[in-house]
C-alpha cells in the first residue's frame, strides 16, 4: 500500500516548525471527499486510554486528526498498515491527515509502553465503501484455524536437544533431506520435535547422532525464513514484546513481575507470567501455527494481548521466524 506522509507538530496553539505525520494510503481520487475533523485524546489506560475510542469515516474521505497526550509520551499507529509510527507528546498537537482507500476495521494502537495497561490503549477505525452504512470485512480463516489447533492446550515436546542445534552444522553434514520436509506446509504445520522424530527414523539420518539431527532440524527451520524476515521479526519483538517476554526471550521483561502478581487488579487473578521462549521442552513442541493463534487470538485472560488486527499476516509470521532463533542458532543472526 503506498503512502505519502509528512510531519509537523504544533505547541501551545503555535506552528513548530517540525514536518509532522500525514498519511495518504494509496491514491484514491474524489471529486469532493468528506472532511472529518477529530480531536484525539490519549491517557494511559487506567485513565480511559485513547478518546474517542472508535469513529467511522468513508472510503477516500480525508480524517484530519489532532492528536495530543494528557499525561506521558504515547505513540500512535495504525494495525495493518504500512503507518509510520509517531510519537504523542504531552503538552503538544500533533496533526496527522489520513484518507483510507479501501474499506475495513482499522486498529489504532500506543506504541510505547506507557504503564502496565499499555497493550489495552487500542481504538477502531471503521472505513465503509461509499454510499454504505457498514462493511462487511471478510478475512481468510488463519491457518491454526484451518488446522483446528486447540491453541490453549500443553504442547510439551517429548524430546529435546542435549544442546542448541546448529543450522550451520547441519547444512555441513550434507544430508539429503526428502523434499517434503522442506516445504513451507510442513515446516508451519509441526513442531521442531516432531519433525526431529520422523527424521530419526529416517534411513538418511541412521548414523547420526540425536544432537546432528536436530541440527538438520535447525537447518530446515532456517530455510523457511530469510534474513529480511528475521529482522522485521526482530524489530516487531522488541518493540511489541520484549517488555512482558524479555530482549532474550526468557519472560523477564520489565511487566513480566506484575503480570505474575495475582493481588494486582490491573491485571486479573487469571493472568499467568510471560512464556519462556528459551524453554525448550515447551517451546520445540509447537508448531509454528500453534504460535501463530497465540499471537492472533491472544491468550484470553492470561495477560497476552491478541495482536491479529494489528499485525500483517507477513509480520507475524516473521515474528514466529524470530521466536525460534531463542531455541536454534541460524548462520544468519537478525
């Protein structure tokens, strides 16, 4: 989707002459488009969160939105999009021109962590065709869906590495790995462990040792991302992540003792501490389709936001390309 933005933000009612955020989504040509003007208010969330929280404006209309904080530095975004992120400074106004060329439920979301309730500062955005009251957004079933993948239930792996597996040695080893192994389908639709125990029982592998076939694993692993995914993984994790679940992954983030306190009524007596992406019995028993319902859907009552509206579909899936490099050492580092 092509963009065209520009920055400028406003302080006491006069012009600061920093170019501030306006965002034409594609090139959508009206005649005479409608012109909302919204004034946009945003709080930590204990406070109410972002005001008004929802709104509905028309394919190709231009919504010029001012946006401003009333307590801490928030940021402000728009899910599935290719929306620069921008800051929301206390004490100033930020203008930021938005026309949508095509219709659909749009989240807009804080993209700094300004409190334990961050994840919950998200509004809509309801784009309708012209001439229409409401949209009808039809999306593809994901593919935990198709599966029929029972996303809350234990994925133990039944076998695990002696060591962290090595895709650089398992390239070195020159085994000829059945193409069906290698395949995208196969790779998102099973576990790391399962794919282990098939190729153990495999003629090709009969003469390694446990740890070399979990370094073909690594290797086959790697081959179903590149170095562009790893890195917008990397980008998204650390900044979508990494407060609750850890830079390493472990689920020592910064929010990770608050969610694992049950006193806090912030969070709920149902919420459980951030998962451990360097465990490997739980981590090398999901698929990554698994992870990608726990990412879409959230982990209903647990403290794990859902992120479906607001990712890509090629943003999470980098992300879970990310996720495994806590578990496999890949030759190209994100």
């Amino acid at each position: 989707m092509s963009t065209h933005h520009r920055i400028r933000t406003i302080a006491s009612g006069a012009l600061i002459g920093i170019p501030m955020l306006m965002l034409v989504f594609g090139f959508a040509k009206l005649s005479a488009p409608r012109v909302h003007h919204l004034d946009l208010h945003g709080v930590v969330a204990e406070a109410g969160g972002w005001s008004p929280a929802s709104f509905k404006v028309g394919v190709g209309d231009l919504v010029q939105i001012h946006l401003t904080s009333g307590d801490v530095l928030h940021g402000f975004a728009i899910g599935q999009t290719d929306f620069p992120a921008g800051d929301v400074v206390p004490g100033k106004i930020s203008e930021l021109d938005v026309t949508f060329d095509h219709p659909g439920k749009y989240v807009f979301y804080c993209t700094r962590w300004c409190g334990p309730g961050h994840w919950r500062m998200r509004g809509t955005i309801e784009v309708v065709a012209a001439g229409s009251r409401s949209q009808e957004v039809v999306s593809s079933v994901p593919l935990y869906g198709q599966l029929g993948l029972d996303i809350d239930a234990a994925h133990p792996a039944t076998v695990v590495p002696a060591r962290r597996p090595s895709a650089a040695h398992g390239a070195s080893l020159g085994v000829s790995v059945p193409a069906e192994y290698l395949a995208p389908d196969t790779y998102r639709a099973h576990s790391p462990a399962q794919v282990w125990q098939t190729l153990r029982a495999l003629p090709v592998t009969a003469k390694l040792s446990d740890a070399a076939v979990w370094d073909v694993v690594a290797t086959i692993w790697e081959s179903n991302t590149s170095a562009q995914a790893l890195a917008t993984g990397k980008q998204l994790y650390t900044a979508n992540c990494a407060a609750c679940h850890g830079d390493s992954g472990a689920g020592d983030g910064p929010m990770a003792a608050a969610l694992g306190n049950k006193s806090s009524s912030e969070f709920g007596s149902g919420t459980l501490t951030p998962a451990n992406f360097t465990a490997p019995a739980t981590m090398l028993g999901a698929s990554p389709a698994l992870l990608q319902g726990k990412i879409i859907r959230g982990g209903m009552g647990t403290g794990m936001p859902y992120w479906g509206p607001v990712f890509s579909d090629s943003q999470v899936w980098a992300i879970i390309d990310y996720l495994w490099t806590f578990q496999m050492a890949y030759q190209s580092k994100p």
